[in-house]
C-alpha cells in the first residue's frame, strides 16, 4: 500500500510539472484544401488576452515528436461524425522526464496582448488511425487544445 501511494504521489509531481494552466487565445489555420497524401501543415497562434503575463512551454525544447508541449487535436469526419485519429497526442507515445530546472531557460513569457505563431506538421501532433498515416479524401473539422486553452474549429477539405 505505502509502495502504491509513492507511486501515485509521484504520478501527481510529474502531471502538476507539465500541466500549464494558462490564459490564451489558440487559433489554427492551414489550407483549406490538400491532396489526399500531402502532409498538412498546422499554424497555431497562441494569444495573450489576459490582463497578466502568461508563462508556458510551447516549441521547445524539442519532444521526441517534433511537435508542441502540452496539445491535443481532434481531427473528425464531418459526415461520420467519428475521429479519424488513433492518438490525440503523439507525445503519449515516447517518455522524456524533465526537471523544473532543465526547463527554466524554454518557457515563453507573453506580455497581454503578445501573440506567438508556430507551423508544426499534423503528423507530429497525432497518430492517425489508418495504415499508411494519410487522411483520406473527405471533409474534416479540426480543433486544438493547448493546455486547458481551446482552439477555433478549422474546415479542411482532402481531396484526389
């Protein structure tokens, strides 16, 4: 029992060090179309409206995916209604553990009304759940969330 509470103590640490409780706009854009194989390039905008300085991490450092800190994207057949995603987040997949202190010197600090922009290849974000990683030819509306921050909705249309 005391061994299963050390582990669960240690579970809570490591969540509370990552999690990022901010107070940001998060707006997503890309190409409204691409060719079913291409590779979809996300921008995510991160925008401070608050009345306070916000401090996250957001692009570095680098995950073992290449893609940011602390998201998820949903990404849904508009005419099934159903994801098209095996893993909202591809960083589940790998374990880097950091100290607080490795990470001092990555966080942004954004000033109220500061904005910050990233392009991050979808395929660094999520696992898709089809074999050869490619959405198929479809409509799909896409959504971020960046912490406990959530994105517009985004319409993208793959086609031949």
């Amino acid at each position: 029992m005391k061994k299963l509470l050390s582990i669960l103590f240690l579970i809570i640490s490591i969540t509370n060090l990552y999690s990022q409780e901010t107070n940001l706009d998060v707006i997503i854009s890309s190409d409204n179309s691409i060719k079913y194989g291409q590779n979809l390039i996300l921008e995510i905008t991160l925008i401070n409206n608050s009345n306070s300085p916000q401090k996250f991490l957001f692009d570095k450092p680098k995950t073992n995916t290449n893609g940011p800190w602390d998201t998820t994207l949903n990404i849904v057949d508009t005419k099934t209604k159903t994801s098209v995603l095996k893993y909202q987040n591809k960083a589940i997949l790998s374990s880097n553990a950091y100290k607080q202190e490795q990470l001092k010197d990555y966080y942004y600090i954004l000033k109220p009304g500061d904005k910050i922009t990233k392009k991050f290849d979808v395929l660094d974000l999520v696992v898709l759940d089809s074999p050869n990683q490619s959405i198929n030819v479809g409509t799909y509306e896409l959504q971020l969330y960046f912490g406990n921050n959530q994105s517009n909705k985004f319409t993208l249309n793959v086609t031949k």
